[in-house]
C-alpha cells in the first residue's frame, strides 16, 4: 500500500479514470446515473478532492467492479488519502504542488533530474539553499526563510533512508549551474565541494553536461522524472515554472521526455569525468575568494 497521500490520491485518481473509460462512460454519463454534478467526478479524477467510502462504492457498482480484493484496496486509498506525511506540519509555509512533489518523491524507485541554473534540491548545501530562497522570496521574514530551509533539507533525507530502501537519484546538471555564483563565492565552492564528497550511497550519480556539448533537447527548461515500483505505474515528468508547477503522466510525454534525457545524458561528462570537473570549478572558486 502506498505510504504518500500525494502518491495514494494519484493512484485512486488513475484508476477511477481507467475503469469509468474500461467501462465506456463519460464524466457527464456517471453523473447523470449519480445525480452529480459532471465537475464532481471531473475533481475526483483529476485529484483536486477525495472520496467518501459510500461514494466509492456506488461507483464500484457502476463500473462492475466483482473483485473484492481490488474494492478493498481503492476503499483503503481513499481512507488514507488525508494522512500526514512529515511535510504536513509545514502545511502553512508550503503549496500544493510542493507538497505533492515531496509525497511523490518519498514513494519514487527511482528519480532522474535535469537543471539548468541550479543545483538540485535534494543535493543543495543549507547556505546555498538559503540564498536560492533569499532571491526566489525577498518578501519573506528571515524566520519564514529559515523554515524554508529546513523543509529543503529535511526532504533530502529521502535519499538517506535504510527503509524502505532509497530512490536511484540520476542528476545531469549543466555547466551554467556551476558556474554562477550563487550565495557568493565561498558558499559556491562549499556547494561543490559537497557533491564531490566521496558518498557512501550508491544510490546518487551526478553527471555534468558542458558548454561544449553544444545544443541540446533539454534547453527549454529544467525537468524531474520519477518512476515507483508499481509495474502498472507509467511515472511522470514535474516540471516546474515560476507560478506552478505541471506532473505530465501521459504515455506520449513520457516517451518524449525519456528520449530528452538519453539524450542528454549521452552528452554529459561521465560520473569520474563529472568529479574531475568539480573539482577544478571549485578550485577557481577558492582561487577567487583569494584574490578578494
């Protein structure tokens, strides 16, 4: 049973769809046999509201759904789809769409993430991670700023967990991430120092894709894929923007974002080559925190 009410929502969702669709109705048909509203069903399917256990079932009942065994499991999603994970009780700093990356990247197998201006998140030092929110958030208090800080460093912990066992984190980050100085020199090298530092998790990979690999399919924007163990799970592609954020799960977007990344990865540096490239970045950070 999935643990992540994002990932349990997103699973009852996918599957109240399939079986309206296996059974040849339209939103407007069920609601016409329920007495609903067509926008009802359209939130449930679309994951902006839950379902009530009596609701659940009269809807089982339409789609023919004999088997017992898979009532049981919708009816458990759909009891469990308000339990908190950790990130809860920072319900009032963070947004929906945040909150559903993290609960989804707590159930991810694996996840494999492109960035163009950034270091990744899940690998961000607290003080580079502070001066990404002190610019992204100049409104903020420093105590709200603070929190946001620790939101992003609890949600690494995901990479360091024994149990259940930690997601594969394949990173291709761009030169241009590395090369601009976020925080100031001091906080750069510290940043880089920290993603060659020898890792006892065989779980990370950081791959750099260099200027000189030229044009690439991946230039219009930064993207995050994430795959879960479920066999009959697709995955999706997040994709985030400065007003959102968008969780592409079709199957044709999926393909296309599959063949971007083999492509990019294709070009990147090699995971040894990837540390020998941080490790002179680094020093010409060092190099200039001298000469101030």
């Amino acid at each position: 049973m999935p643990t992540s009410p994002s990932l349990r929502r997103r699973r009852l969702a996918a599957e109240l769809r399939r079986l309206r669709e296996q059974s040849g109705f339209s939103v407007t048909d069920v609601a016409k046999m329920l007495d609903w509203q067509a926008s009802r069903i359209s939130r449930i399917e679309n994951r902006q509201s839950g379902i009530t256990a009596p609701d659940l079932r009269r809807l089982l009942d339409i789609y023919e759904v004999a088997d017992d065994a898979h009532r049981a499991y919708l009816a458990e999603l759909a009891r469990r789809l308000n339990e908190r994970g950790w990130w809860q009780k920072y319900a009032g700093l963070i947004g929906g769409d945040l909150v559903d990356l993290i609960g989804l990247e707590s159930e991810a197998r694996a996840i494999r993430t492109y960035e163009q201006e950034l270091v990744p998140g899940l690998l961000q030092t607290p003080e580079y991670a502070q001066a990404v929110f002190r610019v992204g958030r100049p409104t903020d208090t420093n105590e709200e700023l603070k929190r946001w800080v620790e939101v992003r460093m609890e949600r690494q912990e995901v990479l360091n967990r024994s149990e259940p066992p930690p997601p594969r984190f394949n990173v291709v980050l761009s030169e241009a991430a590395l090369r601009r100085p976020i925080g100031g020199h001091d906080v750069m090298r510290r940043q880089l120092e920290y993603l060659m530092r020898p890792r006892d998790r065989a779980n990370v990979t950081i791959q750099v894709l260099p200027f000189d690999a030229g044009a690439h399919p991946a230039m219009v924007a930064p993207f995050t894929m994430m795959a879960f163990p479920d066999p009959d799970d697709l995955g999706l592609v997040y994709v985030e923007n400065a007003t959102g954020a968008l969780f592409l799960e079709e199957s044709s977007e999926l393909r296309t974002y599959d063949e971007i990344w083999g492509t990019i990865q294709g070009s990147a540096l090699s995971p040894d080559d990837t540390q020998t490239f941080l490790k002179s970045t680094s020093f010409g950070y060092r190099m200039k925190e001298g000469i101030r």
